[in-house]
C-alpha cells in the first residue's frame, strides 16, 4: 500500500508541476503596444508587425499579442511570420473566435495536407484546451479520483465505487491526452517555415540540389538539428529534407 501511495503522490506532484508557471511573465510595454497599433491603424502593417515583434522578443506571452502580430504580419503580405503568431495565440487561447477565424483564413492561403491520425486527434484536444489547462485538468482529475478513493476505503459506501471508478476513467483519459501532448511537443516539435520560400536539400554540404519547395506558412517537424540546418518533415505528406535554420521557427514560445 505504500508503494501505491508513492505512486499517486508522485502523479500528482508532477502534475502540479506542469501546471506552475515556468517562467516570470515579462509585463507588456503598452506605449509600445499602442504606437504599434496606430501604425496599424494607418495601414503601415509591416513596421507595426515589427514593433510587436519586438515586444515578442522580449519575452512576452499573452494571446492578444500573438494575434496583433500575427495579424499586422498577414496584412503586410509575411505569411510565414503571420502563421507562427497566429498558431501560437491559438495554443495560448483556443476557443478565441478572432484568432481561430484568421488563423484558419491563412491556413487556406498555405493550403496545408491532411496531418497524421495522432495530430487529428491530439488537435481535436488544442481547439479546446491549452496544454495548461489540459495539465489542470489531469491535476483535478487525480484529485478528485484519489478522493474517492480514499472515501470509498473509509466508509465504503455503495455508490462511492461507481464513482470513484468513473473518476478513474476521466483521470486516465486526461493523462492520455496530457501525455499524447508533451510526447508531440518533445519528440515532433512543430515549426513554421517564415521565409517566403525554402528549398530542401537532401545533403546540406550540396545545397544546390533541390528536392522540393516549401512556402511561406507550411507547417513542419523538426527531427534533426545540425548547425545552421533542420531536417523537417511535412506532416500529412512523405517529403523531409534539409532546410537552413533560419527559415523556420519553432512554435514553442519564443
């Protein structure tokens, strides 16, 4: 018994941890943000893109922030850079109906293949829920099934079974979906081609050679990293090859 009572608070420890904030939100420069926003307003959508660019680089993340410049990037004709922003406002808010609304306008632009099975599924879970609040889930879940838990071992009560089981079932599909999360985040870290277009190459030493081209705004896994080259593959599709760093951002935050 005490094995299993590791185990849980073990689970539950490291659900916590997933859902605690990993780093110190750095505050908006609002003057900033509204210089952006009249620049904006006059139809200067590059240079407002940039300045929310700069706010980006700085280490800020919030949802209002990626769509603002996700948006000035898609008006200015920087596909590429819109999709990265307008993808990571998506993650950080994804029942926003502005953000889904332009975030699916340019993905019809891009014209992106049907994905895996695994990313269907796993997105069915993102257009709902942001990884932290799947985590949050996953947490009240266990809580809530280890309560039972508990209760139905002090008074064993009849109903108590059923629900502690049925409170077992959420947690465990929870956990799936969580864990189905993280395992795509780390082992198929998702990024963005933000050139206008790129060429891959199936041999970096000989970059003239060709394989194929992908353009601004296609989404890619990144497998390999070497230097001042990626290996990517095109999810929903067989091509993969070599393509310079910096043509590509990875949609993790920045």
């Amino acid at each position: 018994m005490g094995a299993v009572r590791r185990w849980v608070w073990g689970v539950g420890m490291l659900l916590l941890l997933l859902v605690m904030p990993v780093r110190a939100q750095t505050a908006i420069n609002q003057e900033t943000m509204a210089v952006a926003g009249r620049l904006y307003e006059n139809g200067r959508f590059l240079e407002a893109a940039q300045l929310y660019q700069q706010v980006v680089d700085g280490g800020v993340v919030d949802s209002g922030l990626f769509y603002n410049a996700g948006t000035a990037y898609y008006r200015a004709g920087e596909v590429g850079w819109a999709m990265l922003h307008l993808e990571r406002a998506a993650r950080q808010a994804p029942r926003d109906a502005a953000i889904a609304a332009n975030l699916a306008l340019v993905r019809q632009q891009v014209g992106e293949p049907q994905p895996p099975l695994l990313d269907l599924l796993l997105a069915d879970g993102r257009a709902w829920l942001s990884l932290n609040e799947t985590a949050v889930l996953a947490l009240l879940a266990w809580v809530a099934a280890w309560g039972c838990w508990w209760s139905y071992r002090r008074w064993r009560l009849p109903f108590l079974r059923g629900v502690m089981w049925g409170t077992a079932v959420v947690c465990l599909l929870a956990l799936l979906l969580l864990g189905g999360r993280l395992w795509v985040e780390r082992e198929r870290p998702l990024a963005i081609v933000v050139a206008s277009q790129v060429s891959a190459v199936g041999n970096p030493t000989q970059p003239e050679n060709d394989l194929f081209t992908l353009v601004g705004g296609t989404a890619v896994n990144i497998t390999i990293e070497r230097l001042d080259w990626v290996y990517v593959t095109q999810p929903g599709s067989n091509r993969e090859g070599w393509v310079p760093a910096r043509a590509v951002k990875r949609l993790g935050l920045p």
